[in-house]
C-alpha cells in the first residue's frame, strides 16, 4: 500500500469498524441483524479489505450505486443522496437537515411496519 494512501485506507477502515459495531456488515450479502449471516462466519478484518477493495473504484468515478428504493422508501433515499452531494460540497449544516429528515422519515415508516 502506498504511504500516501494509508491515511485514505485508515478512514474507511474506521468508518467500516464503526458500522459493524452498529450491527451493519456491509461487505457481507445481507446483515447480521436479519440472521441471514452466522456470526461465527465474520470476519472483520477480511470484510475491511474487501469493502475498501469495492470503494476506491466508486471513489476515482465519483459516483456510488445506491440501488433502488421501494415507493415508500424514495423520499429517505432522496434526502440521503441529496445530502451525500452537500456533503461532497462541503455544506454540512444543509446535509445535517436532510439526514434528519431521512432519519424521521424512516423511523415513522419502521413504527408502522412494527
């Protein structure tokens, strides 16, 4: 790995720590909170280096596969990708609004599905 990049590498890795200490293994086709993935089959430290292997390339395009939402769920996605772009602008007070409104938005549709 090149020097110059480890502080890039270092950061996901972080960020890739943090999600699966929030139950989320995003490497992994489904998710240890739906029972699809044995946890005695993570492997975090495989899971970084794959997820930061699949990242870089979205990365260097400057553009991410985010799938493709459900009627109910598009106005979450909307105001997440919205505010992914104010993030890539820098306006981190807008893109706060907007994640909090993805946020409520969720959580009202989470509270009906319960």
């Amino acid at each position: 790995m090149s020097t110059s990049l480890k502080p890039l590498y270092d950061q996901i890795a972080e960020t890739y720590q943090r999600m699966t200490e929030l139950g989320y293994h995003a490497s992994i086709e489904g998710d240890i909170d739906d029972g699809s993935v044995s946890p005695a089959l993570l492997d975090p430290a495989r899971e970084v280096i794959d997820y930061i292997t699949a990242w870089l390339p979205d990365e260097e395009k400057m553009s991410y596969w985010a799938g493709c939402p459900d009627f109910e769920d598009r106005p979450a996605l909307i105001f997440i990708v919205e505010a992914a772009r104010l993030l890539n602008g820098q306006d981190h007070a807008k893109a706060a609004r907007l994640l909090k409104a993805a946020t409520a938005d969720i959580e009202s549709r989470t509270e009906t599905v319960r």
